[in-house]
C-alpha cells in the first residue's frame, strides 16, 4: 500500500481516460492506484468536475472488484458525493446483483457515519441482512459498529430489532466493541 499511494501523488493529474486504462487492468495494484488518484481528483475537484468523477466511478464499479478497493473509495468518493444529495441511488446499488455495488451501497454510508448521520446506513443495512455473501455481513456489522462508536443506543436500537435475523458474521463485527456479557447476551439466539 505505501508503494502505491508514492506511485499515486506522482501522478494525480492523470485524466480520466487514463485512469479508465489503469482500472481496466487485471493488476489489482493497478486498479488501486487508479482508485488513489481517482479520490484525489474528487478531493481537488470543483462540484462539475466532482460530478464527473463520481459519474467515472459509477460506470466502472465492475472493476472495484476487490474488498480493499470498494473500502478504500465508496466513503471517499461516492459517499462524500452525496452527502448533500439525494441518496436514493444506495438503495438501487444494495439490491444490484453485483457483490461489488453492493458493497459500495453499505461503504459509501462510512462518510455519513462520520458525520453523526446514521439513517441512510441503517436502512442499507436492512436492505442486505438478508444478503448471502460474507463480504457483505462484514461490511454491514463494520458499518454498524461505526455507529455504534458515535451513538451506541441507536446501534443497539437497530441491532434488538434484528439480532436474530442477523448472519452470525455481521453480527458478532457489530458486537465486537461490547463488553462480554453483552456480546454474548447477543450471541444467544
């Protein structure tokens, strides 16, 4: 990682179709080095050219293909995006058949986490307690937990009404920062 953030503030002028090169290729280091000067664009970036990195973003998440590469850009770029903005189109990416976009729908909601705005991720987290893929139990319970730092009572809030419908994994990430006899109060179903 620390090789590819060098490579990335060597070349954070690079254009976007240059970029789309470097995400296009099957060398995951590559692709994150895109992702990095992607979020610097979007960091430097008026609201049009924000707009365009965003638009980027969205077209190619097929090739934000990895755990680390979704986590790295949905809260920087999109989640950062919409915080002023409509934030409907979560929703449409947590119910996509892509693992990636669903990812990126839950991820997105760290940069509302951050600033003490907890519905949209919780309503995302809804939207995939049901997901089958591990992946997403993962990031849905980090997301919770995150909350949880800032405001433990709604965290607990969420997690009374849903505990026992929750996958085990996203559950027991949630809980990670409770004191044992409230995890394991948790853990009985």
């Amino acid at each position: 990682m620390p090789l590819q953030r060098r490579v990335a503030t060597k070349y954070p002028e690079l254009l976007l179709k240059d970029l789309r090169k470097l995400l296009s290729s099957r060398i995951h280091e590559e692709r994150l080095v895109a992702l990095l000067i992607l979020i610097t664009k979007y960091s430097k970036a008026d609201d049009t050219d924000r707009r365009a990195v965003v638009d980027f973003y969205l077209k190619h998440t097929r090739r934000i293909n990895n755990w680390d590469l979704v986590d790295i850009s949905a809260g920087n770029i999109l989640g950062n995006y919409l915080l002023d903005k409509d934030r409907t189109l979560l929703a449409h990416l947590a119910e996509s058949d892509n693992l990636w976009e669903r990812r990126i729908s839950i991820m997105a909601t760290f940069a509302f986490i951050k600033k003490n705005e907890f519905k949209d991720t919780l309503h995302i987290s809804e939207l995939l307690l049901n997901d089958t893929h591990d992946l997403i139990h993962m990031a849905v319970g980090w997301m919770l937990r995150e909350i949880g730092k800032r405001d433990r009572k709604t965290e607990e809030q969420f997690l009374r009404t849903h505990y026992r419908n929750m996958p085990r994994t996203m559950l027991r990430y949630a809980i990670e920062r409770f004191d044992e006899k409230t995890r394991n109060a948790y853990l009985k179903k």
